[in-house]
C-alpha cells in the first residue's frame, strides 16, 4: 500500500490524466477526501478506494482577478471558485464559460477535466444550464440535487 | 472559568517604539527595527539594553533574523527566537509565556521589512495553488466576501465603511503612510482588484519598524510608563481548511473569540478600543461578527454612521489600521493599542480607553488569534 | 526569579517511537503518525480531538514534519499548530509547556520524524559555514572547542572515546537503538581523524525514525494511563558566536546551571539521570563542565574509565546511547528515554530508583548558540 | 590557497572589508563614537549602536586560538586534504575564521603568534590567510 501522501496525489492525477474525476474514499468509514492522503482524516483508518463522483456542484465563494497580481498569471480577467460537490468535498477550481458578473455563490455547476493554466489536468466547472435568473445564496443545509 | 494565567496580569507591555510608514529608501529592515528599538527602550526608561534577556522577532516577508538582529545590536539575550508564523499577536504571546514562566525577565519583540519596491504594493504575496492561479491572500477574502454578500445581501458600501474610518483616522495619526482622505463616493467609485474586493479593501505594502518591549509584572511597575497587561488569549488555527463548515467566513475567530472572553470574564461589550489586522478591509467584518459585536449579517448596519471611528461605538484600528498607517502584519496594532491604554494618542484617543481587544486574521494559513489587554 | 506556573504544572504522559535507523521510502509523516499513536497508547488518550495543540518540527535542512500537514493529515483541528524556528527538543518541547502552563493548551503532541538520505551512513552537521576557508560541518565547530579546550587543560581525545564507548554500550541494551556493535576503546584510538582532533566516531550520523510525545495539564494527566513525568524547570541561554564566545559556551553555558537548579529545587546532587544534546561527543564534555558536575577541564577526571556516566554510575548519561548510538532526532528520543526510565520500563538497562532528570539541548548557527535545558521529576 | 574559494558573499559593509584584502590589508570598521574594533561588519557598533564608523586598517598580527584539521573532504570545492580551519584573535580584537596553508599537523598549536597573508584568488578577490610568526 502506497503510504505517501504524494503517491496518493499522483494517483489522483493519473485518474484525470484518464479522464475519470475519483476521490479518495475511506472503507472503513466512508469518508472522501481531498485532500488526499494516507490516513483517513475522520477515523484514521489506512484503508481506501477511488470513487468516481456524479459531477454536480455548487459554488460556494467566488473571485475575479481583474489586475494581475503575480507575473505568472497576467492574463486578467480570470476566476477561482471554492466549489462544493454533491458528495460534499470542496474544491478550489476555475469555472470556464462564464462571464465576470455571471458567477455567484448558490450557482449550480458541473464538473469537468480542463488543462490549467500550468498545462496540468485538473477538476474544472462549467454551468450547470445556461445563466438562469437569480442565483440564491449556498447554506451550509443546502442538499440540494441536480 | 479558565485555566489561563494571564488575569493574574504577571506580564505587561513596558514599551512601544515605532517609525515613521511609507518607503525608506535609505534605511534597511535592521535600522528600522534598531530605530523603532531604540524608541521602545527610550518610552520605557530602560537605559541598559542588557536587561532585554528575550529577543523575537519575525523573518516573514523580509522580516528580520533575530540572531542577526542580536549580533548588530550587540546583545546576547539568553532566548532569541522567531515562530512558524509570527505576525503580530502570536510572536507576543510567545513573549508573554517566556516571561510568565519565568524564562525571562524583559523581552523585546522587534519586526521590520523593507523590501526595496514594494511599498505601495497590494499585500498579500502568497502562492496557493498554480494550476487555479489562486494568488495572493486577498483572493481568500475575495472568495469570502462574495459568499458573504450573497448569503445577508451586503452592499457594496459596507466594506467602504471600514476603507473610510481607516483613512479617517490615519490623517490623524503623524507615522501613518496613507493619511490621504476617502470619502464613500470614491470609494464607490474605485476598480475591483479581486472582485469583488477594490483597491480601497487590501492594505498596502510599507516599509518600517516597530518594537514592544514585554516584562514581568514586578519589573514593569518600576519602569517609566504605566503597564499595560495582558489580560487574555484565544486562538484558533484551521489545518483543515476547507473541510471546515463556512471556511470562508473565518469559523476559526469564533473559537478564538469563546477561549478569549471566556479567559478575561468579559463580553464584547466590555470592549473600548478594538485593533484588528486588517490585511483586507473584510477582515474587520468578519471579525465584528464573528466576535459578537454584532449579530451575523448585521456588521454593515453596526459601521453605518461611524460606529467603527473614533467617538462611535466600537472604535477600531484607531491609527488607520494596515489599511491607513501601515502594514507591519499586526505587530503595529499593538503598539496603538498600548498607547490608546495609556491615554497618550492625542487627536485620535479613544476615550477613556481601559480595554483593549486585539483580533488577528491570517489567510495564508488561516490563522486566528485574539488577546485582550488592559490597565489597571 | 519565579517558575511557579512550569514546576508540576506541565507533565509529559505519553511517549512513542520508532526503532531509530534505516526505514526504506517510508515517509516522515508516517513515521509520526506511528509514533504518534503509540505515545496516544501510551497515554491512554483515545480521543484524538483531546488534542488541543501540535507541534511541528522542522529543522534548518528541511527535515520534519510540519504542524499544520500533520494536524490536517490526522483530521484534528487543534487551536494551536505550529513550530518554533530552532525546533530541536528542548527549544521545541518549552514551547510545548509553555502553551500548557498559560493555560493555552491541556493537551499537546509533539512530533518529529525524519528520513533524510545518507541514512545510518552520513554524518550529521552538513551545513556551510565559510566556503572562503572550507569551514563546513557543525562538527568542525566542535572540533574548534575542543583544541582550545585540550591546549588550555592539557586533556586528550580519549575523554571523548570513553564517552563514545559507553553509549554504544547503552545503546546495545537498546532494541530501538541503531547500532548495537560493541565498541572499545582501543578501537576508538585507532580509528582516523576525520575533522582533527575529532574521529567519525564523534559525531553522530543522521537516521531515520519517529518519535512523539503528548505534554499535559495536570488535570488532563491526572486522568491518563501512565504516572507523569513533571516538569520541574526550564531554563534557555545563549552565546555569542565563534568570533566573540568563549570557546566551551559554544555548547552550553555555565550561566544556565545556577538559575535552573534554582527554579527546579534541586542541586547537581539530585540529578539521577542526565541527557545531553550529542551530535558530538564534546557536546557530553562540555555539558558536564558547564552544568558544574565538574569544574571546568574536569570533564576527564570526572569521567575517568567511563563507568561513572553508566547506566549503573554516578551519574548515568544517554542511557539510550544518544545520538551518537540510538539515532538522531535532535534531542527528541532522549525525553522518551528519560520519561521511560523515570517510569522504570527500561529493561536491562534501567536506573535503579531514577527519579529526577536534567536535559541539557543545544545548538545554534554560527552567529548564535543555543541552549536549552530542563529539569524532570517521576510525577505522582 | 590551493582550494577553490568562492568569492565573498559582499553587502555595502563587507565590499570595504574585501576591499582591504585586495589591497593586503587588514580594514575594520572602527567605531568613531566608542572605538570599539568590530567584526564581522554590521551597519551599527554592537557596543554603543553608533552608526558612524571609520574603516581603518589594522595590525595583521594575531594568536591561534582554535584550530581544526579536516582529514577527510567533506565539500566538493575543498578536496585537498588535510586542510585547517583555524580561528585567530588579531591584536585589535576580533577573533577571524580562516586557515594557515603552510602549516602542518604537528606544527600548529593554540598560541601560536601568526600575521595575515593575503592570497589573490582569480575571481578578482583576495582571501585572508595566516602563516606563523618566525621564531625569535
């Protein structure tokens, strides 16, 4: 069994690099996690698989970088979100096909594997359905499905 | 009912010392930190530098090395140190146990930066993840302020009301680096940043030193100024992250908040005098509601009509704060705070001050901090 | 001077290890976590969320674990996580009950771990001090003691061999030590000088291990498995470095000795158990010359054939055998080791009767050096 | 010296220490306030804190205080051996690391009187070295 925390984050990006998004999922408990790693954060067991998850998300905050602030990333505007998946992990991801102004917390998103802006596969999002009237602001109760 | 020593008030700031904020062009981190030093030790009346067995200070953005710093200064203090993470409120409250357990008997904590080209610069330098392009600890504000505005339905001038006070109260305090006037017009007015955060709503990077000086108790009544005890702590920092419920509203200040009343057997009404690290103006928010000065939601309606400046109902970051006089991550926030105590402030007094919160509000790591001090 | 809120008040109640030595690719953080959940054991703490406090430890080359990836990796969000910036044992360990003693924490857990390459093999110290001259390794500065030292007291290196020798000998009645081969003195002559006057077998080699300790408020240890070990004092010095101290403080300073006797209650004569910070045998000398066990340039008299710093001696030091023979962890294991002999679980090797021991840390960089030291009582 | 020594690392203070060495002297910061002799150089006078300082030379001269021999090469630059590190207080005061290239094991001892030699390296730099006194 693979017992550093990087070998867990190379599998994980290995799984996208195939095409499929799968999280870390404790068997003894149940929990998934990112962030990866070799014990589980709930109930310490070292026992997991790589679950698949169903895509659905919500956002929960979300910024626009509207001046650079780092030589890296000039190209402005772009966004960062902090998404919750249905399965009830977060994420910190872009949200690709929205316009500034468009994005808002409660907003329904799906996910998808995009290339990042370092060329790496990564977990990215897209709206659910095309912009459908107001948003409504994310509760930590929010169960809501797809 | 608490285990903590501090009520016991064994230890107390003895000294404050700091320059003038902006850019120094000629004069490096060290001689800043040897000049707000010096003036730490001059308001303390301590003529023998030798007395000072303890020196902290904080590497973090081009801080200082307090080895270093010893060995231009010439002393050989049986404790030198630094943290992990040191802003302000964390690196005193290291002073405060090697002094309370009897480690040492004066310590002096000393921070200065100058990084040549960066002041006027949006603070915040940090890289979290490259692949996202997630940067600079303002986008953390940022994610939570759109979350908070979506959730109570905030306004675009709430945080204006925090960019106001503080440029309000920087034109009233002499060593502040951006005493220019704000008026909610313009900062309306002003560009998002990092939406929805505008330039008025992220500190800006300054050049300067600030040194606090910490003895015993039985020292500190000797020496020329009136002390001003700690009285309290709470702390809380968040490993997990995002795991947490509502992260990006800060949930770690309420476990800060329920350690430190609980240890001061006090409430946030007996609060006169509130200095938060205020690397973004959202900072003040969470912090007003997260520490119960008010109500979830309800900090806009609390700062509406000067409730947060000078004469209001909760002055806070009466010097400007990081927004207005500098930012020196905090550790300057505490030498306003024991000037407010000792009545010494002038123009900017808060009346009849007596005691005084301080609430740290790192983002890099998340990390939440508050004490609380006072005289008596 | 008053220690009232440290003397009893802070207890170390759990203590785990890995054995010290080669541990393949396993990494640092799972090695903590072992250790960890032993020192939990050990205890009797079974609800991690009791941990209100994690420190880290990571040193100047990066080895360590940090505090933050721990606590997130062990799912717990204590209030407190963090390190100080010289973490070894002692610097590490006062600020552990520090944060008890203000009432910060009840309940901290201190771990390190590390898994650097060369293991068992390198010896330790690799940092550059001035390339101009080639003045490389923290065992030179060692080394430049112990010349002076040597001149001024007309002492030999054989002092330092009797030292090497009897921690091999404890660390052979060690099963967690990393070497267990016999050594003798006669050995020890005939090895070479690797930096002279000091042999290979002066200086510790770096390894590979775990090790955790949980630090408790009194109530909190009242209710644990184990009888506590109390803190009696802390006690910090420092020196200035190589251009301006005098050439034994670059390791301990007399000053320390007086001032933490003092705090703890208790004189020379009471200490059962001594462990020195010992990347190098001088490290030992030095340590008993400046906590006045001896007066200075006694260290050789004091120590004469080695058995008086046996585990059956006057003064039974590195009863694991150190760094120089267990592994090293940067002080780390020897609080293990005295926590375990002030319980009496220490085998063939056990102190009869121990019931107070001194620590004495060290370390620093060229501009500085660094002491820590702490007093230990078998607790109630 | 036969090692290759890299060039020293220079800020604003230490440019005029390694500006002495070029020019085989030994230049030390001399504190115009208290006259305290400093080394290493720092923008302040470790005794008094003045900030005013003349760079004055000083007598090269100096005792062996501590010495070193590595018998082993322990960095890549240096790997011929064996080599001392030698610690030397020069008669103005300060103690300074560096070596005595013409010195052997059994001729070096705590004590010794030295004065300073000066080894110009090809990097435009000089490195302060010792050799020993000739007895009188």
């Amino acid at each position: 069994m693979p017992t550093s925390s990087r070998s867990q984050d190379a599998a994980f990006h290995a799984f996208l690099a195939e095409g499929t998004i799968r999280l870390q999922r404790c068997t003894d408990c149940g929990y998934m996690r990112p962030p990866t790693g070799f014990v589980c954060p709930q109930c310490l067991s070292e026992r997991w698989d790589w679950s698949s998850v169903d895509g659905g998300a919500i956002v929960e905050g979300c910024t626009w970088y509207m001046q650079p602030l780092h030589p890296r990333f000039t190209d402005v505007p772009y966004n960062v979100a902090l998404v919750r998946l249905d399965e009830g992990v977060r994420l910190i991801a872009s949200v690709e096909e929205v316009a500034p102004g468009e994005l808002q917390p409660g907003q329904r998103l799906r996910a998808k594997i995009a290339t990042s802006l370092q060329g790496n596969p990564v977990v990215a999002f897209r709206p659910e359905k095309p912009q459908r009237g107001p948003s409504r602001a994310a509760h930590p109760d929010d169960k809501e499905t797809p | 009912m608490s285990r903590q020593i501090w009520h016991r008030h064994e230890v107390a700031v003895v000294g404050v010392g700091a320059t003038r904020q902006g850019d120094h062009p000629d004069r490096g981190a060290y001689a800043l930190g040897m000049d707000a030093f010096k003036a730490a030790l001059a308001d303390a009346g301590i003529d023998d530098r030798h007395r000072i067995d303890g020196v902290l200070t904080s590497r973090q953005l081009s801080g200082i090395d307090p080895m270093q710093f010893c060995r231009y200064a010439g002393m050989n203090p049986r404790v030198t140190g630094d943290l992990d993470y040191s802003t302000g409120g964390f690196t005193t409250q290291y002073a405060a146990m090697l002094l309370a357990t009897g480690t040492c008997e004066m310590v002096a904590c000393i921070y200065a930066r100058n990084l040549p080209g960066s002041t006027g610069k949006p603070c915040g330098v940090y890289d979290y993840d490259f692949d996202r392009g997630l940067v600079n600890a303002n986008a953390i504000f940022a994610l939570g302020w759109s979350q908070y505005k979506a959730r109570y339905g905030a306004g675009e001038e709430v945080l204006g009301y925090v960019a106001v006070a503080a440029h309000r109260h920087a034109a009233l305090n002499p060593i502040a680096a951006w005493p220019e006037l704000l008026t909610m017009k313009q900062y309306l007015a002003d560009d998002y940043v990092v939406s929805p955060l505008r330039s008025w709503d992220i500190a800006r990077i300054t050049a300067g030193g600030v040194a606090l000086i910490f003895a015993r108790r039985e020292i500190a009544q000797d020496l020329a100024k009136k002390p001003v005890y700690l009285h309290a702590v709470g702390r809380q920092q968040a490993p997990r992250l995002y795991e947490n419920e509502d992260q990006l509203l800060c949930p770690g200040m309420r476990s800060a908040a329920a350690q430190v009343y609980s240890a001061a057997g006090m409430t946030p009404g007996d609060v006169d005098l509130l200095l938060v690290s205020d690397a973004s103006s959202a900072a003040v928010v969470h912090t007003l509601e997260n520490y119960g000065f008010c109500g979830e939601g309800e900090a806009g309606a609390f700062m509406a009509g000067g409730g947060i400046e000078i004469g209001g109902r909760l002055p806070v970051n009466p010097s400007g704060g990081q927004l207005g006089e500098g930012y020196l991550v905090g550790w300057l926030q505490h030498a306003e705070l024991v000037r407010q105590l000792r009545g010494e402030c002038g123009a900017r007094q808060v009346a009849d001050a007596q005691i005084a919160q301080y609430c740290a509000t790192g983002r890099q790591r998340e990390d939440f901090l508050s004490s609380i001090y006072v005289i008596e | 001077m008053s220690q009232d809120s440290i003397k009893r008040k802070v207890a170390i109640v759990g203590v785990g290890m890995t054995r010290q030595g080669e541990h393949g690719d396993t990494s640092p953080l799972l090695l903590g976590v072992q250790a960890l959940r032993e020192a939990m054991a050990d205890a009797g703490i079974e609800d991690k969320h009791q941990i209100d406090g994690v420190l880290g430890a990571r040193q100047y080359d990066g080895t360590g674990i940090d505090a933050v990836v721990l606590s997130r990796t062990l799912g717990i969000t204590p209030p407190y996580a963090g390190a100080v910036d010289y973490p070894t044992a002692g610097f590490t360990l006062h600020y552990a009950a520090m944060l008890i003693a203000s009432g910060a924490c009840k309940l901290v857990a201190v771990v390190y771990a590390r898994n650097p390459p060369g293991c068992m093999t390198a010896i330790s110290g690799a940092q550059e001090y001035d390339l101009q001259y080639g003045f490389v390794n923290a065992a030179a500065v060692h080394g430049l003691a112990w010349t002076a030292h040597m001149a001024r007291y007309g002492l030999t290196t054989d002092v330092l061999g009797r030292i090497a020798v009897q921690q091999r000998e404890h660390a052979r009645r060690n099963p967690l030590a990393g070497w267990h081969a016999p050594l003798t003195l006669d050995e020890y002559r005939a090895a070479p000088a690797l930096i002279a006057p000091l042999r290979e077998l002066d200086i510790c080699k770096v390894t590979a291990g775990g090790v955790a300790l949980l630090l408790a408020s009194p109530d909190m240890a009242a209710g644990c498995a184990k009888r506590p070990v109390d803190f009696l004092a802390i006690g910090r010095e420092a020196s200035h470095g190589l251009e301006r101290g005098e050439h034994m403080s670059f390791f301990s300073v007399p000053q320390i000795a007086p001032r933490l006797f003092q705090a703890g209650g208790v004189s020379q004569s009471d200490i059962d158990l001594m462990y020195v910070y010992d990347p190098t045998t001088v490290s030992v000398a030095a340590a008993l010359e400046n906590f006045g066990f001896c007066p200075p340039g006694g260290c050789e008299d004091f120590i004469g054939d080695g058995s008086t710093i046996a585990f059956d001696g006057v003064l039974p030091l590195n009863t694991h055998g150190g760094h120089l023979s267990e592994g090293y962890l940067v002080g780390f294991t020897h609080h293990v080791e005295l926590v375990r002999q002030l319980r009496g679980e220490c085998g063939e090797r056990q102190v009869k009767d121990a019931k107070v021991a001194l620590y004495a840390g060290g370390g620093g960089v060229r501009a500085q050096f660094y002491q820590s030291a702490s007093l230990f009582a078998r607790g109630d | 010296m036969p090692q290759r020594s890299p060039p020293p690392a220079g800020d604003r203070c230490s440019a005029h220490y390694a500006d002495g060495l070029r020019a085989h002297a030994i230049l030390l910061q001399h504190c115009t306030e208290c006259g305290h002799v400093r080394y290493p150089a720092a923008p302040i006078c470790p005794q008094c804190w003045s900030e005013r300082a003349e760079w004055r030379p000083h007598c090269s001269c100096g005792e062996v205080t501590s010495f070193v021999w590595y018998m082993e090469s322990l960095h890549p630059n240096f790997t011929e051996i064996p080599y001392n590190v030698t610690l030397v207080r020069l008669d103005a005061g300060p103690v300074v690391v560096s070596s005595l290239p013409d010195a052997t094991i059994d001729s070096l001892r705590v004590g010794d009187r030295v004065h300073a030699t000066f080894s110009d390296e090809p990097g435009g730099f000089s490195v302060l070295l010792f050799e020993k006194d000739q007895e009188a």
